[in-house]
C-alpha cells in the first residue's frame, strides 16, 4: 500500500483509531518521510495513551490527536 502514496509528506487521519496497531505498521513503513498522523477516537483516555506510545516509537513524525464529541 506505501508504494502507492506519491514522495513526500504525508498526512493519516484515521477515525475510531482505539490503540492502532494495525496504523502503527502502516506508518513504520513510511520510514524516513514526513509524516502527521491525526487519529480520532472518542475516548480521551485512548487518545491520550496512543500519543504517549507514538511518541516513542515515532519521535520524527507529528501527532494530532482528536477527541471527538
């Protein structure tokens, strides 16, 4: 699928993330490009948690998460 997404940055949005695991390995395999990844869930307590974990395992890409209402 990264194959396919055209150099340069890159912006995910993806809704109802929970913990995203299955985004993380999406976005590992984007490597070295710039990336803003903006997950949206309903649950502060989840999108909080993720930001810690993205955080760590992704400190060259920006995190925007949103907690929707």
């Amino acid at each position: 699928m990264v194959a396919h997404i055209p150099e340069g940055p890159v912006e995910v949005i993806e809704l109802g993330s929970g913990l995203s695991d299955k985004t993380f390995e999406f976005l590992r395999a984007l490597g070295d490009r710039p990336v803003r990844y903006r997950p949206i869930d309903v649950s502060a307590d989840a999108i909080e948690k993720m930001g810690v974990e993205f955080k760590k395992r992704f400190p060259h890409f920006a995190y925007d998460g949103i907690v929707a209402t």
